[in-house]
C-alpha cells in the first residue's frame, strides 16, 4: 500500500520538477499522466498530479489507469520471470544462503526456549521475514519504531546482500543469460514513440507514467545507465557492482529532460533517482546527448 510517506515523497519529486523545469509546466501546457493498475501507483500518480496543479492550477493534466497501458508500463514476460527457476541460478543463490545467513545469535537473543525454536520454528524463514520487515518500516511516517538494535550491522549487511540478488530476476546476470532488461523493451518503445511526437509538435508537454520498480530495474538495464547494466559472474561480489537501492529506491524514478540549443538542436539528458547519468553515446556535451542520437541508438536495441 502507498504510505504518507510514499505521498509525500511524490509531491517532493513532482515539486522539484516543476521548480526545476517551469518552462515544461508553463500555464495551460498539457500533461498526460498514466499508470498501472495497482492501487498504490494510481495513488502515487494522485499525489504527484495534485501536487502539479497546487504549484500551477492552470495546467491540463489527463489521468489514466487501464490495463492496455500494461503492457508497456509493467510487462512481464513468463520465460523471463521464470529466471529465478534457473538451476544454475537456484544453485549459486543457495550458495549465498548458506555464506551469508546466520541465525543462531538472534535466535539466542530472542527466544529463551532453544528446544521451542528448534522445534517449532523456521529460523532462516523467520530471519528473512524479520528483516524484510524492519526494512519496510522506514516507510511509514506514523510509527516511531524499528528494530535495528535487534540485529548486528553485519547481519543486516548481510541480510541486504541476499536482498541485493534479485539481480537474477531484474538485472543482467550472466547466470540467467542476461535477458531480464528486455523486460522493458515495450517502455522503451513507448518512450520513444512519444518523445519522437513531443519533439514533431505534438502538443504534450510531459508524458509522465507511474509504474512499479520491476518496471524501472530493466529499464535501466536497458538504457545501460551508467552501472545499472553491469554483468557480474562472481556474485559474491555483486554489492560492489550492483546495488539494488541506488537503481531503485522508494519513489525511485527516471525522468528524460529535452532542450534545445542555439543550433535549434533538440538535447537531452537523463535523470535516475535525480541524478544525472552517462549513456552509451558519445558526445561532446555529455550528459547532454542529441536526441538524434538517443532514437537512432535505443531504436536499434529495441528492434534486435
């Protein structure tokens, strides 16, 4: 579900781009604002929109929730999903498991009763879920509460590094073929197609769509930003090549500003989680990068 805080984090975002780009928001400009059909997206994509016309009341902003838009904004392929099932991955995975996960010290520190536990509890399952939720509550507003003072900092390093290896499913890991990013292919495609449109007068100021961080991972795989494409054989290194919170953190997102130049050139760059970021084009100007360029380069990924 969508927090206060997840909210709050979308007007954030939202704000600083109409404070960032107010030519893009200008009065009466046309923003169309899709999303996906889960009810915390159409909520995100709530917040973000009325946080718009607070700043700027004047602007046209067309909402949408519908599934013929996920087949772009979250498509997911069985074959690809099935990445997890691999054999090879299932093996190295399990691997990890048994390096990285320690249970006996919390046990002890929680439990008096070690025959009760050793009979009545799953204690790696009882680890995971125990850390999947003190991670989850940095995410609400309303509680005053965690337990980190529970865990070690290695076991919660550790925790993450297992955490960090949904790479099998969404990154480009060697181990599954590297296939996860064309996952995002139908977005790309999307994205072109609407950008070419923008850019040949189409009346749009901003194609804004809110999606799912399973979405926004291949995405950026896809568009080989900067490490978000890095292809790790030894996964025990993994964290230092590819870490899952700087690709996709809560209100995670990617945004593609387009100018134009003296030359009456159309430019771009590109912003992940705010950030500007280099792509896999030469140029000059970079991270500025001739949209030329961008649809001549990404046209061709997604075609092969």
């Amino acid at each position: 579900d969508l927090t206060q805080k997840g909210a709050e984090q979308h007007r954030g975002i939202a704000e600083r781009m109409v404070k960032n780009y107010p030519e893009v928001f200008a009065n009466g400009a046309k923003i169309d604002a899709k999303s996906s059909t889960s009810v915390r997206v159409v909520l995100s994509m709530g917040a973000f929109c009325q946080q718009l016309k607070a700043m700027n009341p004047s602007l046209n902003i067309t909402n949408e929730a519908s599934k013929r838009v996920m087949n772009y904004i979250n498509f997911e392929d069985e074959k690809l999903k099935n990445n997890l099932e691999h054999e090879e991955w299932k093996r190295r995975f399990d691997e990890m498991h048994q390096k990285l996960l320690h249970p006996e010290r919390m046990m002890n520190a929680l439990f008096s009763d070690s025959a009760y536990v050793q009979k009545n509890i799953d204690r790696v399952a009882f680890v995971r879920k125990f850390y999947e939720l003190n991670s989850s509550l940095q995410g609400m507003d309303s509680l005053n509460v965690n337990f980190n003072d529970v865990w070690t900092k290695e076991e919660l390093f550790e925790n993450w590094r297992l955490q960090n290896m949904w790479y099998g499913a969404y990154g480009s890991c060697p181990v599954t073929g590297a296939t996860s990013p064309q996952m995002a292919k139908n977005l790309l495609k999307n994205i072109l197609s609407e950008a070419k449109a923008a850019v040949e007068g189409g009346g749009i100021s901003a194609s804004l769509r809110f999606g799912h961080d399973t979405g926004l991972l291949p995405l950026a795989g896809l568009l080989q930003l900067d490490n978000c494409s890095a292809k790790v054989e030894d996964l025990e290194s993994l964290h230092k090549h590819w870490t899952d919170f700087k690709i996709i953190p809560m209100g995670g997102n990617l945004q593609i500003i387009f100018y134009k130049n003296k030359e009456n050139k159309v430019l771009l760059k590109v912003l992940l989680n705010e950030n500007e970021v280099r792509l896999p084009l030469k140029s000059d100007l970079a991270p500025y990068y001739e949209w030329s360029e961008f649809e001549k380069y990404y046209g061709n990924v997604v075609s092969k």
